[in-house]
C-alpha cells in the first residue's frame, strides 16, 4: 500500500515519491482545508525542504522557494513592495504562517491572493519533473498548461527585483473570500491588466491593455470600457455581487491602480 | 507511521495515522483546549498551537508532519492554579467570557510577546488576525497586553482596567475575580464536548435537500447493515408530540408546531431521521444509506411571498388551542389539510394567527390618534427598511451528550435554559421531570442561540430510545442551515413633527418571517415596538405587527430580539424628519426622549401576548449617554479633515436605544446560599451563566452581604438537580433576575446566620452585624463568633443544623438599561467602501457589577450589530440553500474590521430595583448600530441606506453609479 505520507527532504525526493496516486501539498491551507478543492488522501510534503525556503536575489530577479510562506516572504528584505502588498490579502497572520506561495500558484483559485499581481510582474515558475531536470516557464503559461505540469513540482518562483505593479482586492471583510483580485503592471509602456474573478475565473483584459499602452485614459473612460466590454460576461451573483456592480468594480479599480503607477 | 516530538515540553513517541488532522490527534493525546469552531475552514483560529515557535492551525497539518517538531497547546501554559502573566492579564481585562478560545489567544499573545516585548496595537491586530471572538470585541485585547507588559516590567498593573462604581462596596462596581476565568483562559475542562464518555454513540441527522417536501417514506434497510449503527429514529419510530423549541416561560407564546421528526420538511436543513452508530464515521456511512422517498411542495422564502393569496401553506393542517380557542375553530379546520403528514399546530393561547394565510401570529395597538397627527404635522418622513437573515455564529456550535444512569436521562448541555431544556426533555421522552438531569456546562457562545432547544429533544430522547451514551455535535454547516437565526424583518415607519421641534405621530408596521417554525414568533417582533417606542415621548403612536411562516432557514431567539430592526427604521426616519423640519437631529431627540417618571401608556398593548404593565421610566440615563456622546464625537463640527483620501467623504450618526432587565410579572429566579461547616459559602444558583460573568455577580453579592473574601464562595450554578428553578439567561435577565436570586438567598442566610448567632451568643440578632473576614460582632458587647464556630456547632450533634437562605426574585418592576450609540464613518464615493472610523458605545447599566466584563460586552455586542449592518447575511438561492454557510462568505467581522477608534463608556445610574442597582448590559448593544451608521452614511454622502447589510454596491446604487 502507498504511504499517505511522504515528508520529502528534497525537491528530488519528492517529485521521486509523486505519483497518480498522490498529490504535493506545502503549507495546508488549501489541501486541508474545509470545501478544498484537492480530491486526494496522500500526500507529498514538500513543507520540510530547506532549498524551497530560500529566496535568493540577483542583479535583476529574485528566486523564491515555492515552501516559502507568506509571512516569511512579508518578512524578507529581499521581497519587493510590490508582493508584499499582495502577500497582505491574506488577513489572517496564522494562515499567512502556513499558506505558500507554490501553493498559491499551484491551485490557483478564482479568488487568488498572488496569482494576478505575479502575472502583472512577469513572474515565471521553475518546474522540476520526475527525473529530477529544472526548467523555468513563464507563469502565464504555466496557468495555461496547468493540466500538463500536473505532476510537475513547483520548485521556485522568479520575479524581478523591480517593477511598477499595483494591486487590489475587494471582498466582503478582510477574511471574505475576494469577489475580485485584480493587478496592473507596466513594463517599458506595455500595460499587463488581469484579475481573478471569484465565480468567473482569471481574466486578462487585452483592449485596456492595448489601450493603455497606447496611451493615457480617464477614469471615466476606463469604467465605461468595462462597463461596455461585453466579452467580460459577468453575470448576477447573489454573493459577490451584482454583474453592474463588478464591472464598475474593475473599471473604478484599474483606473485607480493606473492612477498610481503614473503618479 | 512512527513519530518522535516534543510536546508542551514532554518528548513524546507516537504511531500516528499520517494524515489525521493534526487537531484531532493532540485532542486524542488530553489537549482538548485544541478546539475547532469551524471543521477545519481555517477561519475562527480556535484550533491554533505552535510548531517550532510559529503559529498554525492544527487542523490545517496533518499528525505525520509533526515528525522532529516541538509543539505548543494552549494548556502548556499556565493550570488554574498556576496562571501565566497574559492569561492573568486576559482575565483581568474582562475578555475571557464564553471564552472557547481563549486559551488559543493566550498562546498567540504569549507567543507575540515572547517575541515582540514592545508590540504596536498594529503588531496585535496582526497575531490576533487569525482569531474570531463574538462576545467580547477584540479592543480589551489591547489592553490585556498592556497590562502583561506592565506586570512584567513593573510587576504590577500600573493601567486601571475598568472604571470602579460605587464606592459603599468592596467588590461589586469593582473590576476583577472573574471565578470561572482560570478554568477557562487555561483550557481546562469546561465544555461539553470534555464530559463526553469514552463508550458514548454518535448522533448524525437526515436532513432535507428541499425547501418544502411531504416525507413519502424512509428506508433504513442498508443503513442498519453498517457495522456499528445502533437505532435510526424517523418520524414512524418517535413519538408525535407537537412541542416547540423555544426556550420561554410556559405557557409560551410560540406555536407547537413541530414534532421531533416530522413527515413534512419545511426548510432545507429540516432533519427527518437521525442515526445513531457507535463510531461517527458509521454514523455518517448510514446517514448516506438512508433512503427518503420525498414529495416536493412549492416553498415560500419572503413575507411578500407568503402573503400572497394563493401562497403555499408552510403549515396546512388542523390547529388546537389550550386556551381562549375561537368559536369557529371547526369550521376553521374543516378547510385545513387532512394530510397527516402535515401534523398540527397547537397554541398555548391566541396567538391571532392564522395557518392558512401563513400568519405564524399578529399584533396591533396604539395609542392616540396618529392619523391626526399626520395630517396636522409640518413634516412627515418614512422609509421602509429591510433587514437579513442573520446566524449568532457562537464559536461553540451546538453540542449536546445525554445518557442514560440509574434509570435517569442525564442531559449535558451548552444551554441557556437547563430547565427548560429540562421540562422538554419529559415533553418528548414522556420521562417526569425527576428522572431528568440537565447538566449546563461552560457555554461557548450564545446570543440566543442556546435558548433555544434545537439539540438537547433529539439527543435526549436518541439516549432514552436506546438506552445509549449519545453525542450530538453541529457541523457549521448546520449551524447556519439548521438552527435559529435572527428573523428576517420589514419594518416600515412613518413619522411626524412639528416645527418647534416636537415629535406627534410615529406608525410602524412591522412584517417578520419567522422561516418554518414559530420560535418566539410573537415576542422577537414584538420587541422591534415594546423595546424601540417607550424611548419617544410622543401621544400618538400605531403599530401593526404580523408575523408569516415561510420556508427559510428557522429564526428565533437572538440578542437583542426584533428591537435592532425597530430601533434601525426609527431613529433613521427620525433623523430624516429632523431634516425635513430643519432642526438639528441632536436637538430634534433631546426633545423627545422620555425620561424618569414619564408613563409609557404604549406598553398596554405589548404585552407578550396578553395585556402589558403600563410603568413610569425608572432610572434613565438617556440625556447623559446622549449629550456625552455627542461631546466625544464633537457633534457637528465638519470632520472632513479626517478623510482618508480625496474620494472620501465622512459623516456621524447616533441612535438612542433601549432593551429591558428580564421580563417583568413572566420570569422567574431562585438560589440558595448555605453556609458549610467551615464558615464558607456555597450558593447554588439556578441561573445560567453563559459566560458573561452571572456566577461572578452571584459571589460578589455573597461577598458584600456575608463579607467574606471570593475565594471563599462557590458558586454552582445550571444544574436542575444541584439548584433551584430559574427561567433561563435570555431576554437580558442574568442580572437582574438570577442576580437578584441570589441577593434574595444571601439575605435569608445572613438572617438565618445572625439568628443562629443570637442563640449561640446568647445575644439579641439586632445587635450583631456580619463583619468581615467573616466573623459575627456584638455591637452590644463587642464579642466576635467566628463563621467556622458558628457552623460547626450549629452542625453538631446537638445543633439546629445547617444555614440555608433560600431566595426567590420575581417582580412586576421594570428596569430599563438605555444607551445612545454614535458612529463616524468615512464613505468612498468611487467605490462605496465604508470605513466605520469611529463606534462610541455610551450605556446606563445601572451598577455595572462586574464593569470590565460589562465594558468588553458592550465592545462585543456593538461589533457583533456592526456585522449585521455592514457584512453579515445568510443568502438563499432560489431553492432555498443557504449558498454561505460557513465563517468566511457568511462574513463576520474581525479585528480588521473594528472600528478604529472604538469606546464603550458607562454612564453611572443606580437603579431601584435591580440587585445592588444593577440593570442588563450586554442585549442593548447589539441596537445602536444600524441606525447610528445609516444616519452617518447619509451624513457622509447624502444617501438613506435602508437594508442590511449595508453594502458599498448598495451606496454607488444610491449614488447613481451602477
């Protein structure tokens, strides 16, 4: 019978131990967590592997260990503004203690914490697979793949040391679960806008992308582009939020993260 | 799998199953302070411990990951009898009270300041961040870690916890000595779940997929195969007593309309079966096997809907009366439905309900001529207002183990009504009220909640059926879907003015839902009039009050019953009148408030179902609360500078408040004090201390009267074989009733004891006094008896026997706490955020007994009314699931929702009639909010928000937005 258990010691040991049968589980918060949506009894644990807790910086990028917590991460110097203002989403310290940023990326839910502001930042993932090879993929398509890196263990998380990202939540009360996450980047004048939508999914939105990166728009102008966007087809939720209200939410959102990053 | 760790302290070796939740493993290890009040959601922080130095929640690991770690429970801090420096201070600050996880906040604050000697209040907001507190509000946190560093820097407290009241006492009006504080801030064994037998069953339910269902038939057939299961009760196998669960005096005034089991679900949640199996896994294994052949019926969710004509019946059947039956009650119930599945309704009295239009009961009355005063009045203003579905979210969900012993069912309960639990017990079993133990706990939370008998029926009778040890314990889940909540209401109010500032007319017609069954039907709605219109001093005054079954979750009991919907359309119509009329709305209430000696003709007609006590104010401290909250937050002066950016705009509100001390001429206390054989005292109370501290005001007032220290008072309380009768903590009637109780039993004993003493002395009792520390003195001849000398010879073989003073409080005198609650909130008009910057409590309790306890009570329910108004909302879909029953959509506020400046103040008013002057504290907090917000809202931006929750998509609906 397969152990329910593997506490690995190494990114090698545990994506030795993956199998069908099993799935990695870091900090629990998810996994283990009432309602999850992790349909598994064993487990691979990376939570004990020193090199995942590591975050290393380098001239331009900084490596994050995918075990790294959220509060650990909040209390490194090395982590940069831009993150930790996301990291800050999830109110609650004890949780922050567990939940890790692999986990984070590894379920992403429509209501993540970090998904949307690492997009917006370019960040790219470090994979390893069963043999025990690393490459690095961009995260945008790893969320894309996700069906095909399923037994792929998320070993690091690259991000740039620099970036001019802001980011938003809006829920209910702090510990709500998010109606809406939402990031805007820009990078030599190119805008990246996305966001996860609780009941809808992880949205990139291409025309304020373009729009933006073209060239400067009003408040007005990108709460009407929301407004008028039918490709955004929110519907009517009885506990997020009427589809009106959320998409003045995105629009009076992202004017105001674009506000910030031009200021 | 094998593991080796250290454990508070203790290395330990354990074969473990790998994945169990690590929080059920340290349980099965003795570290049952480890406690879970959300089934692993990760959200209320219950379940917290430490693994190598870091905060987690223990049912977020599993037990193998615990492998090389060094582990730290709440109980290794300080025991009872050997508390830390925090746990003390928690104590000392007045927020151990229902206090489930306390121990939990122990070990994170320990932890903080291990770490962090000198934390910023934003450092404690962050390690408490993970922690849900109900009772008692989260701003004496503060100041417990203030008074821990003070302790441990200084060696004392150098911060005063709470203001001292009443200067002519030692220890009541005085903070401190909280008597069930050590057990509870230590973790020890408090709570039912830590009484539970090793051999005892479990119980699961069979619950309704739909909203309204005739029960067809129910196969039990392969559930009884699972190994393990002991009996399967169904509606075919349980008696058909109709009863109601409603914890109130008897004859009560809400409906018998349920059976233990019945064949027609009327909400999603309803149970219809329960099995009982010797492990919980079985249990629910045979719980998934249960077959229920179910007839759908249309289902009503809204007032609106259930007043249709037409509507579908939530109860069709034939209705009985004990009393006062109508002339045309045959005819009446020719038309009703001859389904036996539908069962029956009995009323205790009239009700003026009607079954067949859905009308659970009815209310009207008035006095004056409003239509008069409408007509003649400068202004008019009204609004409709529409308030949610709302769950007490105690930290405790509901539990209950009862077994059988020597032929006696023996109930143990997380209750605030032992005796009522009692006497249903023996409605349902058929089992007489002797041979029925209720045993209450510790209570992990209330509100309401526990007033009601929603588990203990079925419990109790599973363990009488079978003969078993049975446990019975909510899921959180269930807590939303299957219990009471606060009723859902409608409230309209128009009112009227005139120019030089009087208030003439006020008319409210009052729609509550009160889901399938009729619990408190009549008393929480009529609270929304009784307890919201003696506040006005005005001639004219209309009420209509009616009260619709639907097919909604069930309502019920809950702080404060119908009087924060009341007091919510009432003070925002009147601060909209005041506009109208141009008068400032501070001026517009001073105007017309009542005060001491104004006589409430208004309450004759609100009685609870028959014709109320129409009394004068008693002791009033409304003006005070109002004019000093109006000082503290500068009413009036633009605050436009505090706003947090350029979008927002920021506004102040208040509302006056008012609940009552008990129920006057319907509640009823008793306790006995008796004097042990050594010279200490014993008080059993039947009161039911729920954590706020009653058992506390029992031995303080022992200790004034018999002066004596605390540490030489027990005070046994909520055990129907150990005490005597009492009604039950509800309807705010700890203090005043049960307090009083006690008072009426100290009393007796000292009069029982300065008799003894005469006889022993050879003296006259008027010449002796009680003089502590604890002796008998002759003012005569200045001789002392010591109480040890006293009882031992009235204890000998040659002695009158034992001092016993037996104290029963009942009255027809009415005291009344009031209050004013003032908000400043800061609203984004881009976004419609709302940020409550300020919330400042002001209430007349009387003489606050125990004013640290009161203070954090107030903090408590006050948040708890701002989660109501800004977050909480239990939302159905169209079938009638409650699509948020859990902690993190339903949305309860934490500490990063508590205002930022929060202050509960007492305003010192002595009563007449209340034990020591003592009136209620906590219910009327959970009043002021909703109005005091809205009206600040309107402030802020110029928009009435009318609905809970008030939602930053309902202000940009107002605001043209969206």
């Amino acid at each position: 019978m397969a152990e329910k258990l593997i506490i690995a010691q190494s990114a090698e040991e545990a994506v030795k131990a993956k199998t069908s049968e099993n799935v990695y589980i870091a900090g629990g918060t998810e996994a283990m967590r009432l309602g999850t949506s992790v349909d598994c009894d064993s487990y691979v644990s990376v939570r004990k592997v020193p090199a995942m807790h590591q975050v290393r910086t380098s001239d331009n990028n900084i490596s994050i260990g995918a075990a790294c917590t959220f509060q650990e991460l909040l209390d490194s110097e090395d982590v940069p503004e831009y993150l930790k203002e996301a990291l800050c989403f999830m109110a609650s310290r004890t949780r922050r203690n567990m939940a890790t940023i692999g986990g984070n990326i590894a379920t992403c839910r429509n209501d993540s914490f970090l998904v949307p502001t690492l997009l917006a930042a370019g960040a790219e993932v470090c994979l390893m697979d069963e043999s025990g090879e690393t490459k690095s993929i961009g995260l945008e398509s790893y969320i894309a793949g996700r069906s095909q890196y399923k037994d792929a263990l998320i070993v690091s998380i690259l991000i740039p040391r620099i970036a001019a990202v802001k980011s938003a939540r809006s829920a209910n009360t702090a510990q709500s679960h998010a109606r809406l996450t939402a990031a805007l980047g820009v990078k030599d004048g190119r805008y990246y806008a996305v966001a996860a939508i609780k009941n809808y999914g992880l949205v990139k939105f291409g025309t304020l992308m373009t729009r933006l990166s073209q060239g400067g728009l009003s408040e007005d102008e990108i709460v009407e582009l929301f407004k008028n966007d039918a490709k955004i087809a929110l519907t009517d939720d009885r506990l997020y939020g009427g589809a009106a209200y959320r998409k003045y939410l995105l629009g009076i959102t992202f004017a105001q993260m674009y506000e910030e990053l031009k200021g | 799998m094998k593991i080796k760790c250290i454990i508070n302290g203790i290395e330990r070796n354990y074969d473990v199953d790998p994945t169990m939740r690590l929080r059920d493993f340290l349980v099965s290890k003795g570290h049952f302070a480890v406690r879970d009040s959300d089934d692993a959601e990760g959200f209320c922080g219950s379940d917290t411990i430490l693994v190598d130095g870091v905060p987690v929640m223990s049912n977020l690991m599993m037990a193998g990951e615990i492998d090389d770690c060094e582990i730290l429970t709440p109980d290794g801090l300080g025991n009872t009898e050997n508390l830390t420096i925090v746990q003390k201070a928690l104590i000392d600050a007045g927020v151990v009270q229902s206090a489930y996880n306390s121990p939990a906040t122990a070990l994170l604050l320990t932890w903080l300041l291990e770490n962090n000697p000198n934390p910023s209040k934003e450092d404690i907001k962050d390690c408490l961040s993970g922690i849900f507190i109900r009772d008692a509000g989260y701003e004496h946190y503060y100041l417990a870690v203030k008074l821990a560093q003070e302790k441990m820097r200084d060696g004392e407290y150098k911060t005063v916890t709470a203001p001292s009241f009443r200067d002519e006492y030692k220890v009541v009006g005085k903070p401190g000595a909280k008597v069930d504080g050590p057990q509870l801030v230590s973790g020890g064994r408090a709570f039912v779940e830590d009484f539970v037998d090793a051999d005892t069953c479990y119980m699961v339910c069979v619950r309704s997929p739909h909203a309204s269902a005739y029960v067809n038939s129910i196969d039990t057939t392969e559930a009884m195969k699972v190994p393990g299961v002991v009996e399967i009760l169904t509606p075919y196998n349980t008696p058909e007593t109709h009863y109601m669960q409603a914890g109130q005096g008897e004859p009560e005034p809400s409906p018998h309309d349920r059976r233990l089991l019945n064949l027609k679900a009327r909400h999603v949640g309803d149970r219809v079966a329960a099995v009982i199996a010797e492990t919980l896994e079985a249990a629910i294994e045979a719980r998934d096997k249960v077959v229920v052949d179910w007839e759908v019926l249309p289902a009503v969710f809204t007032v609106e809907e259930a007043m249709a004509e037409g509507a579908p019946l939530v109860h069709a059947g034939p209705v009985e009366y004990r009393a006062g039956a109508p002339d045309d009650l045959d005819e009446y119930n020719a038309r009703a439905s001859q389904d036996p599945r539908e069962g029956k309704v009995i009323y205790q009295f009239p009700l003026h309900a009607d079954v067949q239009k859905n009308l659970a009961a009815s209310n009207h009355g008035g006095i004056g001529d409003v239509d008069k005063a409408f007509a003649e009045a400068d202004a008019v203003a009204e609004g409709m207002f529409q308030t949610t579905q709302i769950q007490h979210t105690p930290l405790e969900t509901h539990i209950c183990f009862a077994k059988m012993e020597a032929g006696r069912l023996v109930v143990v309960a997380s209750t605030q009504v032992p005796y009522h639990v009692r006497r249903i017990c023996s409605w349902v079993t058929g089992l007489s009220q002797n041979r029925i133990h209720v045993i209450k706990t510790r209570v992990g939370g209330g509100y309401g909640a526990k007033q009601d008998i929603l588990v203990e029926d079925l419990t109790g009778y599973a363990a009488f059926a079978t003969g078993r040890p049975v446990l019975y314990h909510n899921t959180r889940e269930e807590e939303f879907i299957a219990n009471s909540t606060r009723h859902p209401m409608r409230v309209y109010v128009k009112m009227a003015g005139t120019k030089d500032g009087k208030l003439t007319g006020i008319y409210m017609d009052v729609k509550a839902n009160t889901g399938p069954f009729g619990n408190h039907c009549l008393t929480v709605p009529m609270n929304s009039c009784s307890k919201t219109l003696p506040l006005f001093k005005c001639d004219n005054m209309k009420y209509d009050l009616e009260i619709y079954y639907t097919n909604c979750p069930p309502a019920g009991a809950y702080q404060g019953y119908g009087t924060p919907k009341g007091t919510y359309g009432l003070m925002m119509v009147m601060c909209e009148l005041a506009e109208k009329l141009g008068i400032d709305y501070k001026d517009f209430v001073l105007n017309n408030h009542v005060d001491e000696g104004y006589m409430l003709e208004i309450l004759k007609g609100l009685g609870e179902g028959r014709e109320g006590n129409v009394v004068p104010v008693g002791s009033c401290g409304l003006r005070e609360c109002i004019e000093k909250g109006c000082e503290m937050i500068e009413w009036g002066k633009d605050a436009s500078d505090e706003a947090p950016g350029p979008d927002w705009k920021v506004g102040k509100g208040f509302a006056m408040i008012m609940q009552g001390s008990g129920l006057p001429g319907l509640d009823h206390a008793e306790a006995i004090a008796k004097l042990t054989t050594d010279g200490n005292v014993i008080l059993h109370s039947g009161g039911a201390d729920i954590g706020t501290g009653l058992d506390t005001i029992s031995a303080k007032i022992v200790s004034e009267l018999i002066c004596i220290d605390m540490d030489r008072i027990t005070v046994l309380s909520g055990d129907t074989d150990g005490s005597v009768f009492d009604t039950g903590s509800y309807a705010s009637s700890g203090t005043f009733f049960s307090g009083g109780a006690s008072l009426e039993a100290t009393k007796k004993l000292k009069e029982a004891m300065l008799q003894e003493a005469a006889l022993q002395m050879d003296e006259d009792p008027s010449d002796l006094e009680l003089r502590y520390p604890g002796e008998v003195h002759s003012l005569k001849t200045d001789r002392t008896l010591s109480y040890y000398e006293l009882s031992h010879t009235a204890c000998s073989g040659e002695g009158r026997g034992e001092m016993v003073g037996h104290g029963v409080f009942v009255t027809k005198a009415s005291s009344v706490p009031y209050g004013a609650h003032f908000a400043q909130v800061a609203v984004n008009v881009k976004t419609g955020e709302i940020k409550v910057q300020k919330f400042y409590a002001l209430q007349d309790a009387g003489t606050p007994i125990n004013p640290e306890i009161a203070l954090c009570q107030m903090y408590g329910a006050a948040l708890k009314s701002i989660g109501h108004s800004l977050y909480e909302d239990m939302i159905l879909d169209e079938n009638g699931v409650c699509i948020n029953a859990n902690m993190t959509d339903y949305g309860v506020p934490m500490i990063n929702e508590q205002p930022d400046d929060f202050k509960s103040v007492l305003v010192d008013i002595k009563d007449e009639f209340g034990p020591m002057g003592a009136k209620s504290i906590s219910e009327i907090a959970c009043n002021g909010a909703a109005p005091a917000i809205g009206n600040a809202i309107h402030d802020a931006c110029g928009v009435w928000i009318r609905s809970w929750p008030m939602t930053p998509e309902k202000i940009l609906k107002e605001l043209g937005k969206i």
